[in-house]
C-alpha cells in the first residue's frame, strides 16, 4: 500500500510540473517574444542598433586595417613636460598609424596619408610633449587615445582608429 501512495504522489507530482510547464510555455514565452518585438521596433525607429556597431566600439578586424609608419622606420624623438622632478626628458620612438579601410576618411585621405605626414608628426609631438615622463609611465595608452582623438578631429573623420608606438625609449 506505501508503494501505491508513493507512486501516486509521484504522478501527481508529474502531472503538476506538466500543468506548471504548460502554463509557462503558453502564458510567459508569448509575452516575451511579444516585448523582444517591441523593442526591436522601437530600436528600429529611433535607429539604434542593437549590437555594438565595430566602428563605434573602435574595434576594426584586422583584414580592414591598413598601417601606415611614419618616416618608414625612423624614430622620432619629442621633449616631454619638466616633471616632477624638474628635469626635461626626451621620448624617442616609432610610431604607426592603423586606419579603417572602409572609412570614407580612408578614401579620401588613408591613400595619400604621406603627404600630411609632417602635420600628423606635428600632432604626435604636441600631445607627447604636453605630458610628463610620469604620466607616459603611467598611462601611455590614454595618451595614445588623445593622439587618436585629436587626429580624427584633425581630418574630421574616424578613419584613424589607433597609433602604436614600437622600439618606446624614454629617459
């Protein structure tokens, strides 16, 4: 007789989960697609997109990236700000330009960016020398950042999405 009890809690059991389940698939999952659709909609509307455009997140893929080093090779030394310290220190290293090939900037200016080489270095150099061996120590890639962002409002376009500074020798 337990057995038979037990099996029957059991059943019960069952067929309750069964009912529990039922009701979630038929009551909760159409008013989740019904909300998912709606949002869409009002994204679409307002025209935001839903996934992280590449461009806006400044990641471009690597088979649309073009890489331009200045003065081919050459090192480029720069004064940096008098620090704490009070004496004058000098960054020497290269520098190169990555670019998003499907940018329009790209079209226009990423084919002929040698001819502005010298405004880009004058750029570079202005943002180095505005921050002291310190600040480069810690946090090279922010100041990294402000070259890309006062470059991109140079050519007031995006097209420029990194520099990179390789063979880094600062004293």
């Amino acid at each position: 007789m337990k057995k038979n009890l037990l099996s029957i809690l059991i059943l019960a059991l069952v067929l309750v989960n069964l009912v529990l389940n039922i009701v979630i698939i038929f009551g909760v999952l159409p008013a989740a697609n019904k909300t998912n659709k709606m949002v869409t909609q009002i994204c679409s509307i307002l025209d935001i997109e839903l996934a992280a455009d590449e461009e806006k997140s400044g990641k471009v893929s690597m088979d649309k990236l073009a890489v331009y080093e200045l003065s081919e090779g050459a090192t480029m030394t720069m004064n940096l700000k008098v620090g704490e310290d009070g004496k004058t220190h000098v960054l020497v290293t290269s520098v190169s330009i990555s670019m998003n090939t499907e940018s329009e900037g790209y079209k226009t200016y990423g084919e002929t960016i040698s001819e502005k080489e010298s405004i880009i270095k004058g750029e570079i150099n202005n943002v180095v020398s505005s921050h002291t061996v310190e600040e480069y120590q810690v946090d090279a890639a922010g100041i990294r950042e402000e070259i890309v962002k006062n470059l991109q409002e140079m050519f007031d376009s995006d097209f420029i999405v990194d520099v990179t500074f390789s063979d880094v020798i600062y004293q």
